[in-house]
DNA sequence: TTGTAAGCGTTATCAC
DNA sequence: GTGATAACGCTTACAA
C-alpha cells in the first residue's frame, strides 16, 4: 500500500491536519515542524493521492486538450507547448484526438471536461451552437484559434497573415494570385478569405485574386488544388495551410512546373515541415507555442472582467525558396 | 452543484447502494429499478465523479504517455493511436513531453505514472538502471519501441527493418552502403546497427557498409551525415530514421548530388513526412499505429505468465523514389 | 434483491 | 499554531 499523510503524520508525530499544512500551506505551520514534516515525507516517498485531494477541493490538477489531429503538426506543435506550459504549472494534460470529428469534439469536451479543471478545445468546425452547448454544461473553456460569441479564445492573426503574403507576392508582381481554401465551415480558413478581400484597392493596383474552393487541409488538398491554380493562370498560390502547400509544390513539379521560377507558392502555420523540403517554404509563420502557451495561462487564471477574454498573436511572414517574381511570360502549360 | 449519485437515488427513490449498483453492476439490481435508475440518471446529467470513484476502486481511468518529443512525427503517430485505443478502453490519456531528456523522463514516469493506471514509456535513451528504478516504485509500466530485463514491451523488429534496407541496396548494386546512425546511447539505433552487421556475408558479396556514427535524430543531423557519406564514397545511406533521410536528401542537392541517381537514400519509420518531400523516400515502414495499439493493450491486460510480455512487430521495406541502381561511374565530386 | 454503513485520503472548519 | 472531526462522492461488505 502506498504511504498516506497519515502515516507521514504519524512517523512525524504531529495530527494529520499539521501535515497536511506543512505540504500544502507551508505558512501556516511553524517552522521548525514544517521541516520534520516535509523530511519525513520525503523519506518515506509520500505522494499526496490526487483523487483524494480532487475530491474535497474539487480540483483535478488535470487540463483536457481537445484537438482535430494530433498527427496534423499544428496541433502537435500547439500540443506540446501546452503540455509544457501546464506542467510548470502543476497541472497534467489530458490530450484527446477527435479524428476531425466534430460531434466527437463536442462529447470528448463534455466527458472529459468534466472532471478537469479547464479544456482548451481546438474546434475549427464545430458550429456556434455546439460550441455554445459544450461550453454551457461544463467548467472553464477556451477555444484555440477558434472565436465564438462569448467565450474565451486565443487565435493567431489569420487575416493580417492572408495580407501579408498576398502584399509579398503583389511587391514580387504577381498580379494573378490564387487562394488554396481549407475545409469547408473552418473558422480560420473564414479569416483568411476576409484577409484576402482586404486589400484589392489601389494600395495593390491590378491585383486578381481566384478562388479555388475549399479543399481537405493536408498534403491531397494541395495536390488537387495545383491542377486549379494553373489552369486558372495564377503566377502564385497561397495555401491554407503547409502541408496543403507542400502537396501543391509535389504537383506543381510533377506537371513540370517549376517552384518558383514559374509559380510562387506560400504557406501558412510555419509547421516543422515547412523547411524539410525543397524548395524551402515561405510561409506565413504562426508562433503555434506561443498560441499554446497563452491558452494555458488564461485558462488557468482569466483576467477577470465581464467579457471573456479574446488574444490575437501576430503572425510573420517568413520568406523563404519558395516564392519569387513572376515569369514574365505567363506559366507554361502543362505537357500533359 | 453538480448533480450526484445521492440525488439520483433519492429522485429515483432507491438508497444510494442501488443507484451505483443500477450504473456499475447492473446485473445485480431488478431489471425495473435498473432502468428506472438509468433513466432518472440521464435526465438529471448525472456524471459519476471519477475523483470519488478512484478514491476508492484505486483505478484513475487514465493512462499516462510519456514521449522524448511531441513533435517528433513517430511519437505523434503513436500517441494518436495509444489515445484512440485508450478510450476505446474507456481510459483517458495524460500526455507528458520529456523534452528530449531521460531525467525528466524519469521524473513525469514517477510523478505522473503514480495515480494512473498504467505507465506507457517511450524512452529510448534511458538507462536501463535508471529505467529500472522508474519501474520498481510504480504500477504496471510498458516500454515503447524500447526494451530492459524484467521490463514488459512492445517495439518494432529495427533488425530486420535493417537488414531489409541494406538486402534492397545490395539488390539494386549498391556496394558500399552508409548509415548515418541516431543519437548515442539510444536502444533502436543498437539493434539497426546489429541489422547492419548481419548480413556481410556470402549472401551479399562485396558489401561494404560504413558507419558514420551518432547524430541527432532530426533534420540537422541527417545534414551533417550528408557530408561524411560522400566523403566516405557510399553511393547509399540508410538513415536512423526519416528526418535524417529528409536532411540528407536536402544537403545532397545543395551540393549538386541527384537522389536516387547518384546517390540512394534510406529513411527509417515510414513517418508521414516521408511522402511529402520528392523523391518519395524510401523507408522501413513502421507499425506506428500498432505499435500504439499493442501497447495499450497489453498494458490494460496483461498476459498471465512468470515474464513479463515482450512483443516485437514486423516491419516493412516501402520502396519509392529515392533508392535506384548506383551509377557505374563513381558519384560526381561535390563542387565546393 | 435491496438498504445501511463504513470507509477511501485529503482538506476545511472550528475549537483550543 | 495545532488538533479533532466532518465532509467530499462513491463503492462495497454485510445485514436484512
């Protein structure tokens, strides 16, 4: 059997209350029996029982992260920074993958959520009202690069980062740009489009931009969405996300297409992936451990205030192998 | 308040014994009061507080992950499975990232693993001392893709996956094979290395191999490996695992070497990256799934017996882009 | 088949 | 500053 504060009591000669104290509210206890305590639990290996402690203070000293994937390195990215940032804060992550499934979302955060002490739900699909449901029947949430009517959140800058490379590749001259969408009812992908309506007046003179749809956000979408982008004439395609980038540069060079002499691609999210191949991606860097970071310090203390509280971290482009000046003659049709 | 199990008795005019019999055991309750119980329950939201039932059943309900690194596409692969696999169990998954570092390892197993029900450890560098004291202190523990005496495991077969690679070379021609190891001390990287050696013999003549010692089991050490594989004249390497074959890959074209024309490329774990980055790498493909799979179950039930389970599953040679026949000539001389 | 009651290990309350 | 004691919500002897 494991050794209980009881017996730490006991060997220590002092009530179970004392010690109690002496672990947990170190001030409240003199000094010097403060000290025989804490030895003689180090001593005979006592580990405080979580559950017990769970149940009268409530608290599980757990966090429950809910993603879509954990294979996707967004999340995994996301994820391990949380795990990192809960840890130094005395909390355990409960990490839970929904297989992209929103109603697994949703009954992942109500049974999990239940018995921690806050869920960081990376939903970028679920609808409002699920959200708004989830939310209502449990403790403390917080949507990651998700935002929703009264709930708290922490999201990167989807639009600015849409401005950004669409303002990159117009400086470079391309004129006929394309937007590589992600899945369809994504939340972010919605910022990113309105990014991509901001800026088509004079500031950018002559600048097209096509829309090739929505597209499943890993490495196929993007291998689908090259075949549109040339026949739409587009000189450079900004992805959804990386690893949709990376299937367009797999395309792109298959089609004898040449990345980035005749067409310019960008990504976004910065994911590890993005400097594994060649060319080297530019990408529109997402701080993916800062986003991890930020959400486990206002869920665990929230600024208090009548409004839930709603970070938006900047984003960056980062300019790498993988866009330059257009040809100035248009792309060469494909031999095939 | 949350609503309890008091209360459902009490709405269901049963004693509290019946209601958590109705719920738990329900064989051992009257098929009426049963679904009465049941029924009463779901309308009021009842959810049984996990804290007060581990209190006194003494199982959590969890499991506990440890990994090296999140990031790390193998580990994610496998903790996406151990998670699918753990709640299918009815098991939620606490995840800890020891960041690269077997002290912290040895930490997170004794402080995470001593209120969960089962410990499965990723750990490819601890010493098997050290991994026998995070072992001795706990409850059941399994090591991943990692084996120690007295210790029960699942991994994969990384001889044989060697012994594939380099039997695939030899077929192609190759004779003088390079394999840029993983980092020091780490237990798959011994047993590839046995891989390596057991087949020098008259079943594949003239076969040179060439060790170009440890490094770091990422993109930059497969970088650094580049350089001494050409040094060392191989017109193949076989890498510890894919990341390192993607930085092979991306140095040998910086330095104007063509894959799979000059030189062939091996990678190692079939990790998701493998088919993103051209040439398709050709890679020992990995059980990643079943790896985490196996090991949720036999940690959940173990089998009976005097020894502990040690389980080793067959790996797969996938030939894609980046392995063909040498040149005749030798491989061009790097240009600077 | 059902109810009563005793705990599980900890913290909170309240005297002292 | 310290010690009894109750309580957290649940399961499980044991009794009926």
């Amino acid at each position: 059997m494991a050794v209980t504060l009881r017996d730490v009591a006991r060997a220590a000669g002092v009530s179970p209350a004392t010690a109690s104290r002496a672990l947990s509210a170190p001030d409240l206890v003199a000094p010097e029996r403060r000290e025989l305590v804490r030895r003689v639990a180090r001593e005979l290996g006592y580990r405080p029982n979580r559950a017990a402690r769970e149940l009268i203070t409530g608290r599980s000293g757990h966090l429950c992260l809910v993603v879509p994937d954990l294979e996707n390195p967004f999340f995994s990215a996301v994820a391990k920074a949380v795990q990192a940032r809960a840890r130094a804060a005395g909390h355990a992550v409960v990490v839970a993958d929904a297989e992209e499934d929103p109603l697994l979302e949703a009954e992942l955060v109500s049974h999990l959520g239940a018995q921690a002490d806050g869920v960081l739900l990376c939903s970028p699909r679920m609808s409002p009202d699920d959200l708004a449901d989830v939310a209502a029947d449990g403790g403390p949430l917080l949507l990651v690069n998700r935002e929703a009517a009264g709930l708290p959140s922490v999201v990167i800058d989807n639009r600015d980062g849409v401005r950004q490379a669409v303002r990159h590749l117009h400086a470079l001259g391309h004129r006929r740009i394309a937007y590589a969408g992600g899945p369809p009812g994504s939340w972010s992908d919605a910022r990113r489009r309105e990014g991509l309506a901001d800026d088509p007046g004079p500031r950018l003179p002559g600048l097209d931009v096509v829309d090739l749809g929505a597209h499943a956000p890993v490495f196929a979408g993007g291998v689908a969405a090259a075949d549109l982008a040339l026949a739409a004439g587009a000189t450079a395609v900004l992805a959804h996300n990386d690893l949709m980038a990376l299937g367009l540069l797999d395309r792109l060079r298959t089609r004898g297409v040449r990345v980035p002499d005749d067409v310019s691609v960008v990504g976004f999210d910065d994911a590890p992936v993005a400097t594994l191949v060649t060319p080297a991606l530019t990408t529109v860097a997402a701080p993916l451990a800062r986003l991890g970071r930020t959400a486990v310090d206002l869920l665990l203390d929230p600024p208090r205030g009548d409004e839930p509280a709603r970070v938006a971290l900047p984003v960056e482009l980062v300019v790498r192998a993988s866009t330059a000046p257009p040809p100035t003659a248009p792309p060469p049709a494909a031999p095939a």
